[in-house]
C-alpha cells in the first residue's frame, strides 16, 4: 500500500482502534474528500464512529469544556473531531484553543474514547511550533496526503479555480458565524465593505468549496450590493480570461443564481442561457455540464411561467440522461423528479404522480428505504397526492419522512424541520388546525434559537403560522406576525423581492379579513403593479394578485372592478394552463361568484 493513501489511513487507523480502548490519534489532511472516505471505509468496516465538530469562534475554555463533556457522554467510542482550524476566538489565534487543550491533555488521554483527531496539513507546522508538546499527546500520528478526484453532484457542475476544500460542517459553521453576526454588525453601523470582507466572503469561499452553492446564495442574497459585486468581478475576470473560460462560467452561473433569487427571473434567463450557449459549443449538447446548465434554464423558464418551455428543456435533458446513463442513475432520477415537478405546475399530477413513484420505487430498492434521497422522493410524492386530493396518503408519508428524520438527524435539523412544516400543511388542509399550529409553533421556535429571526427560513415559518392563526380566527396574532416578516423582508430584500411581495400579499389577505379594506386595497394594488412589471401579466403569481385584489374590490363594493379582474384572471389561466387546471376551475368559480353577487 503506498504510504499517505486512503487504504492504508483507513487500515492503520482501524487496526489501532481495535487494539486500543482509549487514546488519540492524530491525522493530516490535504482534502476533506478523501478525509470522508476514510471515515466511511471505517464504519464500513464495523466501526461505529461519532463525530464532533468543534465551533467556530468560541472562547477556548469554553470549546474545551464542551469537548471534554461530549467525550464523556461517548465513553467506549470512537470519535472523530474535526474543525479544530475554525476554533478560536473572534480577534484572537489559532494557538489560545490548542494552549487549552494542552492543559486538559492528560484529562483528555485518560478518558475511555477512543478519539481521531483530523488536522489539515497546511496548519500542523505552526500548531506544533506553537505547542512544542503537541505530538506527545498522540498514539499515533498519520498523514493522508491523497487527493482523490471531487465527485460530481446530482445536478450542479464544480468547476472554476482550486480553492482550498473544507468539509460541509467546517463551511456550515463559518457560514452560521454569518447568520449570528450580521444583524449586531448593522446595529452597529459597521460598513459594508468590512462586513462584505469579515463575514459575507468567508462564509461564501466555505459553502462554495464545501459544495453547498444554494447555502452560499442564501447568503448573498443577503447583501444589498451582492450583484453588484459580483457583475464586477465578472466584467473583470471575463476581460481577462475570455467568455469561454471555465472560471467566468461559473461566476456567470452564481450571478445568475443570486439574480433569480432576487426575483429578476428574465436577468438570470439571459445568462444562463449564455452559458448554455458556450457549454453546448464548446463541450458538446449532451456533455454533463451542457445538460447541468439546460437543467437550470429550464428552471428559471418556470420561474417565469413559461411552464411549456421549461417541459421542453426537461424532457431533452431525461431523455439524454436515460439514454447515456440508464433510466436508474442518480441523475436521471434528479431529472425524472424535476420534470414531475413542471407537470404538476401545469395541472398534470398524474403524470407528476407516475414519474415520481417510479422514482420512490428505484431509490427505495437501490437505496433503502431511510436514505436522505428517498425520503425526498416520498415528501415530492406527497405534495403531489396533496395536489390530487388524496390529504391522508400525503399524511402517511410525511408522518413517516419525519418520524425517519427525527430518528436520524436529531429534531433540531433543517431537513427535519422541513418535514415538520410540509406535515403541518397538510394537517391544516385537514382540518386540524390546533395540531398544525403546535408543530408550526415548534418549527419557529427552533429557527428562531438556532437562526436568529430575522433569518429567511424564520421568516418563512412566521408566515405558515400567522396563517393557521388566521385561519382559526386569530386575526391579531396573524397579522403581529405577518407585519413582522414584511418589516423585516422590506428592510432586509427591498420593496420588490419576491419574499418581500408575498408577505405584502398575506397581510393584505389579513387586513381584509379584519375589515380593513381600504388598506387591504392599497397593498394589493402594489403588489399587482410590481408583479404585472417585473413577471408580466399572464405570470402565477401576478394572477394570484389579480384574484386577490378582486375580492378585496368586492368587499369594497366594487363589483364591477371586481368582475373586470376576475374575467382577466380566467382568459389568462385558459390560454396558459388549459381548461382543466385547477387553478383555472379556481378562477372560474371566482368569476362565477363575482357574477352572483350582482
């Protein structure tokens, strides 16, 4: 075996945990991938690790404690412990949490855990400078100098310049410094700029080198001046290495992500399409990268409502993936699942519902039942039976997504929220109001703790909750709630984000039901004029606005207006979605009432 490799690390490692019952070992690396595997080829081999990951930006007495006590709660296993590099505090170095454990050293070899400690290569000599005694603390010291190749995500591309890899928890732990930080550093009058340089960039090199690129956007989508900049760097970069250059593809790509984000669906579309443009030139229309980027496209066309060609665009990207892969790759299946989702916007949710439990039936044979990617087909599954009607088979399969999420990741993970909120939703159609609003109660409760309130997940959840209130008549609560989001999405986004038009439109929904119908009027009337400007008129959402907006005409008085909108809202949803649409049926019995009642 070739001394540095995968095989021999993971060798070495499993012999020196079956001989020994305590101790540490200390590892180098040079990539996070090939640090993964290592782990995964040891808990093939039947051992069960736990893995700690110390936090970024702590005092050193306070991550030693912290450490020492999650130790303890282990006794007799074997653990991995990484992010020692992100653990030290804010204006301090590197060497304050290595002095700490020093001093807890014989405490920390005395425990009955066996435990890997993972040091990247680029910080060990300064550690050891910094700490002369730092090798007497190990049993065993390895360097695992493979760099095998990145693997390729079910979708996304990776390309561009090499940057230093860190792993998804590193990343998410610098990004989570983002989130605690910004809010206090805008109290605080901080700059931009600083704020751009301490906190925005780091946490989005992490995410980005970690692999996490729509964590990274939520991110940008933060920052006011985050296009700006990043049109910038691309005008500068482009002129420099030429359109075709791998690095300007994907920045062009970030751009137009963060763009589409934004709500600028038709800025996104232009780029995007540009880079489909080079990569189908370039590399050929059916390479992975050209059919990653018509994925994306097709995206952003239902963004956009133009639901036909976003079909189109995904029915060529399955049809080359199924051809060149096989009909039960992971990628087609990504593809399989994605066109499911632009047939149900169109009112197809049988043929949603077909692709998507033939997707559920290869996972859950190739996979197991309890993997993460079969457990997303079942929650695309039931939003889809949602759709149909069938509120109990969705009920079944969300119970179990997060009773199996729960049991897995721990109550307080993201994707276990999730769950919590796609069940209460479908609760809540049922009728079951107090048992939706005690798991939404829960959901925002958790992200408020974990993400701060003013977080767009945060966010998100105060909406869902300020609708059961106001659907079991709690029209003060909903509407604190609501006003609340807006200020917030307002302040955060700007008067024309998307979020910041939909939480405008709630609360008008509120006002309404309260009987302020004048004011209900007035934010109705704004969200219509910016969707009909930035969507277009026959655009979902615009629509929507145009339903909603008749029916606070209505209660006005205004029938006439009332009607006028309602007769628009049903010619636009006939000629794009057909007759049997259900939200055409929705906007016929609108009109049909309108005419009812006068």
């Amino acid at each position: 075996m070739e001394e540095g490799s995968i095989q021999e690390v993971s060798e070495r490692l499993r012999g020196w945990c079956m001989l020994h019952d305590r101790g540490l070992a200390r590892v180098e690396w040079d990539s996070a991938y090939a640090r993964q595997d290592v782990v995964d080829r040891l808990r093939g081999s039947g051992i069960s690790l736990v893995e700690i990951g110390l936090p970024p930006g702590e005092y050193a007495e306070v991550v030693v404690a912290g450490l020492i006590e999650k130790l303890r709660s282990v006794s007799g296993s074997v653990v991995s412990i990484t992010g020692i590099e992100w653990a030290f505090p804010e204006g301090g170095n590197r060497l304050d949490t290595l002095v700490a454990l020093s001093f807890k050293r014989e405490i920390l070899a005395a425990l009955p855990v066996r435990q890997i400690w993972w040091v990247p290569s680029s910080l060990t000599e300064r550690f050891v400078l910094g700490v002369p005694d730092l090798d007497s603390w190990f049993r065993l010291r390895l360097h695992l100098t493979e760099v095998p190749a990145r693997a390729r995500e079910a979708v996304r591309e990776v390309e561009g310049i090499e940057r230093k890899t860190v792993s998804v928890a590193e990343a998410r732990s610098i990004a989570r410094r983002f989130w605690e930080r910004l809010e206090a550093a805008r109290a605080q009058s901080i700059p931009e700029e600083r704020i751009w340089a301490e906190l925005t960039q780091p946490a989005v090199d992490a995410l980005l080198s970690a692999g996490l690129e729509m964590e990274a956007d939520g991110i940008l989508a933060r920052m006011s001046d985050a296009g700006a900049r990043l049109e910038r760097e691309l005008q500068e970069l482009g002129s420099k290495l030429g359109p075709e250059d791998s690095e300007v593809l994907s920045l062009t790509r970030r751009l137009a992500r963060l763009l589409r984000d934004q709500g600028d669906f038709a800025g996104a579309r232009r780029l995007q399409e540009q880079v489909l443009e080079v990569r189908a030139r370039v590399l050929g229309e059916e390479h992975p990268d050209a059919m990653a980027s018509m994925s994306s496209l097709a995206s952003t066309l239902g963004e956009q409502g133009d639901y036909a060609g976003a079909q189109r665009l995904k029915e060529r990207v399955l049809e080359v993936r199924t051809r060149l892969l096989g009909e039960e790759h992971r990628t087609t299946l990504t593809s399989m699942n994605n066109l499911a989702v632009t047939l149900s916007e169109q009112g197809d949710n049988a043929g949603a519902r077909r692709l998507q439990e033939r997707v559920l039936e290869v996972r859950t044979r190739v996979l197991g039942e309890e993997h993460p990617a079969t457990l997303t087909s079942k929650g695309n599954l039931a939003v889809t039976l949602w759709a149909q009607g069938d509120l109990d088979g969705a009920r079944r399969l969300e119970e179990r997504v997060l009773e199996v999420r729960t049991r897995l990741l721990g109550e307080q993970h993201p994707a276990t929220l999730r769950s919590m909120n796609n069940l209460a939703l479908t609760i809540r159609a049922q009728g079951d109001l107090d048992g939706a609003r005690r798991l939404q109660e829960r959901v925002l409760e958790v992200r408020t703790h974990i993400l701060g309130e003013e977080h767009p997940d945060t966010l998100t959840s105060m909406n869902n909750l300020a609708v059961t209130l106001r659907a079991q008549g709690d029209l003060d609560g909903a509407r604190r709630l609501q006003e609340r989001a807006l200020e917030v999405r307002r302040r955060v986004l700007g008067e024309e984000h998307p979020d910041t038009l939909t939480s405008m439109s709630n609360l008008a929904t509120t006002l309404r039901a309260q009987g302020d119908h004048a004011e209900a009027r007035r934010l109705g009337e704004r969200v219509l004029d910016v969707r009909a400007r930035v969507l277009g008129e026959e655009h979902t959402d615009t629509l929507t606005s145009m339903s909603n907006l008749a029916k606070t005409l209505a209660a006005l008085g205004d029938l006439d207006g009332a009607r006028w909108l309602g007769e628009r809202v049903l010619e636009a949803r006939r000629r794009v979605l057909g007759e049997n649409h259900p939200d055409t049926v929705a906007a016929a019995d609108l009109l049909k009432r309108l005419e009812a009642a006068g």
